[in-house]
C-alpha cells in the first residue's frame, strides 16, 4: 500500500474514533439524547434478541424454581386452612369499626432480563409491558422487599429503575412507625456493600440498629408496607441539621430473577373504600 | 501476528452465532455478573481483524445497544466499547501473536478495561466499585476469556487462525 493512502488511511480511523468518542459524550452529557437513541435501538434492532432472552429467562427460571414453588405451595395450602376465619374475624373487626373494606393490590409477574454490562442493576428490563397493564412510576417488588420503580414502558416490556440507582428516592419509616425519612442509596466510590441511607432523620430521633424500615406510602409512588430494609448504623452528615441511618438492604436488584410489578390504583375504583362511610 | 485473511462470511457466522449466544445461552448460565460476555468476546475477535477507526465504531454500536439495555447512563457503554475496539484493534500488532494463552489474556484484559470505563463514566453508585472491579469484573474477564478460547479452538479454520499447539 502506498504510504499516502496509509496515511489518509490512518487520518479516517482518527476521524472515526474521535466522531464515536464525541457522540458517546454527547450521550453523556445530553441523557434526553441518549434515552431517545437508547429506546430507539431497544424497540428496533434489539427487539427480537430481547424476545430470545426472554425465552431463556423464562426455562430457566422455570426449572430452578420449581422445587421451591412447590416448597412454597405447600407451605401456602397449609397457611390458606385458617384463611377464612382470618378473613371474616377481619372483616367483622373493621365493620365494628367502621371501615370499609381493604384495597386490593393487583400486580403483574415479570422476568428480569439480566445483562452483562457492570451497571446491570442500576436500571433492569422486565418482560411485562403495557400490553400486561404496566405503567410508568408502578413499583417493582421482589419476595424479599422493594426493588425499585418502573420508568419506561413499551408493548412488550418494561425498564425499571432499582434502589441503586443514583436518583432513586422512596419515602419510608421505621418499625413501630416513629421515624420518618426518604431512603437513597448510599453513593460511594469505594466500598463493597450496596447499602441505602435513611436521610432527613430528626436531630432529636435515633433509631437502633436492626430496626426494620419500611415504605411509608407517602408521595403517592409506593404503597405503604413494603420491607425496604434493617438499619445496621448511623452515618456521617456534615452540616448536623439532619440524622442519616445506614440501611442493609432486604432485596438485592442484581440477584432478582423474577419480580411483581404493583400496578398503581388509578385504574381500580376507590368506591368499596369509601362504601361505609358514605351511605348515609 | 494473525493473518487477516479469514472468509468475512464465514467471521459474520461465527459474529452472529456469539450474539445469539449472548442472548439465548447467557441468561441459562445463571450468575449474570459473572457469566461470559459474548458480545464483547464478538467485537474483540472482529476489532483484530479490522481497521482501527472500524472497530472503533463496532465497539460504539455494540455499546450503544448496551446502553439500550441498561440505561443507567446511556453513552458510558458505547464510550468503554469505543475505546476497548480502537485499542484492541491497534494492539493487535504488538498483543495478538497466535498464542491461545495471549488471546485469552487479552480478552480478559479487554473486559476489565471495560468495565472500569464504563462504572467510572456512570458515576457513583450503592456499593462503590471495590467490588465491582476487584472481584465481579476479573471473574468476568476469566470466563470470557476461556469462552474466547473455546471459541478460538473450536472455529480456528474459520477464523483462520494458526493456534500454537
């Protein structure tokens, strides 16, 4: 080759590699850009490959978990013989009270779609969409706890921001109720735990270590009652006008391999709640 | 240094059957942090055999179709891709001699690099990278490299490599 077009050669690959560079900094920098390019390529290119993950997602799961379904099934039938008294004990004390009756949470099972890239866990897909009922902003629960929220949704599937996510918030407070705060997680770029913070604590509140800390309800995202995770330390918070509590998560997003969608209550009618104390 | 003379049809077979590898093996391994990463072994195996500004805009759309998967941060993962393609593609010279011991080293050390690029592009996150960097990330790297070697033995002929023996 002559050494000119060697040269033009070379000055072409630079010319590539610093349009790459600027255009994945563009994305960085622009995350508007880069979500629409990003969605772009997941509803178009990479549709039929997610459509394959799925499958595998779903063998697999299907045979791992099969003996602990069944472990579970039985444990389930066991606890369902005391069900009906339970549920008419329950309904005689709320109607002595005035109350009417409980909203029910329905939700939809999904597959998490896991990927290889280090930040999987930070946001995961879920194989329910809006064809499943799937909304934006409904909440992501795993058997041990709360995973995290839904952010995106198309058809066939549904992107979910998780706990370690650095703008994930949830409102939450301690067993037996007295503390208050909104959890995050605990950015760090060192450290070996993914842990969360319990932050805008009260200066006058402590809460001791291996307290429960649960979802409040409050703002509307996340129902009240959700395990979020047990209090394992105080932290540090410079400026002493708040109380900051370290929160050993009781779900972990990158072990989650199926999960419950919430679905949010804007599509069930409220009316059963409100049956008792508005008839006159 | 390997001769790039392979048949390209048979290189995109061997490319295509790694990305489906990825998709419809991968999720069955279990332990996804750890399992190996098809498509990087893929844009690896194709940035050797190509020109630098090439693999470098290989490596940008295999990224760019991470960051669809995982928007944590979108543009971090074509960014790590961008620049492991252009690296690998450029080293191939002094870091491809046909040793099965060198190649697999390389890819593991292709992951690595990755997937430093890509947690420090995307910032602070719960867990801090220790973990992630010492302990999950090497371990990714040593499976993808035995993944690149079985890949290497089995299609040497159609990736026409002359493997030391």
């Amino acid at each position: 080759m002559a050494p000119g077009s060697d040269r033009s050669l070379s000055r072409r690959d630079n010319a590539l590699f610093l349009l790459c560079v600027v255009l994945s900094i563009a994305m960085l920098l622009r995350p508007q850009f880069g979500n629409q390019i990003a969605g772009l390529v997941r509803l178009s290119v990479l549709r039929p490959f997610l459509w394959m993950q799925e499958r595998a997602e779903q063998s697999r799961t299907s045979r791992g978990a099969f003996e602990r379904l069944r472990a579970e099934r039985d444990s389930a039938a066991h606890a369902a013989q005391f069900l009906s008294s339970l549920r008419d004990e329950n309904q005689r004390l709320r109607s002595l009270l005035h109350l009417g009756a409980r909203l029910p949470v329905p939700y939809v099972a999904a597959e998490v779609l896991h990927q290889s890239l280090p930040t999987d866990g930070r946001t995961l897909i879920l194989s329910a969409g809006r064809n499943a009922g799937v909304r934006p902003f409904d909440p992501v629960v795993s058997a041990e706890g709360l995973i995290g929220v839904v952010r995106a949704v198309d058809a066939e599937r549904s992107l979910a921001w998780t706990w370690t996510h650095p703008e994930f918030r949830a409102s939450a407070f301690t067993i037996p109720g007295n503390v208050f705060g909104v959890v995050g997680p605990a950015l760090q770029l060192t450290g070996s735990e993914q842990l969360l913070q319990l932050r805008g604590v009260a200066i006058r509140d402590s809460v001791p270590s291996g307290t429960l800390v649960i979802t409040s309800g409050l703002g509307g995202v996340y129902p009240q009652g959700i395990p979020v995770g047990t209090v394992i330390g105080q932290g540090t918070e410079e400026t002493g006008w708040e109380r900051i509590f370290i929160v050993r998560p009781a779900a972990n997003p990158e072990n989650a391999a199926q999960v419950l969608i919430l679905r949010s209550s804007a599509d069930t009618s409220v009316a059963r709640a409100f049956a008792s104390d508005s008839t006159p | 240094m390997i001769a790039i003379r392979a048949d390209r049809g048979r290189l995109w077979t061997v490319l295509g059957l790694l990305a489906v590898l990825q998709f419809a093996v991968r999720p069955r391994l279990g332990y996804p942090m750890v399992a190996p990463d098809f498509l990087l072994l893929a844009l690896m195996l194709y940035a050797i055999r190509s020109r630098p500004g090439t693999a470098a805009l290989a490596g940008f759309l295999v990224g760019l179709a991470g960051d669809a998967v995982v928007p944590a941060r979108v543009g971090a993962g074509a960014l790590a891709h961008t620049l492991v393609g252009y690296l690998a593609a450029w080293g191939r010279a002094v870091f491809f001699p046909d040793n099965l011991f060198i190649n697999g080293l390389v890819i593991a050390f292709g992951v690595w690099v990755r997937n430093v690029v890509q947690l420090l592009a995307s910032g602070p996150a719960a867990g801090g990278l220790t973990m992630q960097l010492l302990v999950w990330s090497p371990l990714q790297a040593i499976s993808t490299a035995l993944m690149a070697a079985l890949v290497l033995v089995i299609f040497q002929r159609w990736l026409d490599i002359r493997l030391e023996t």
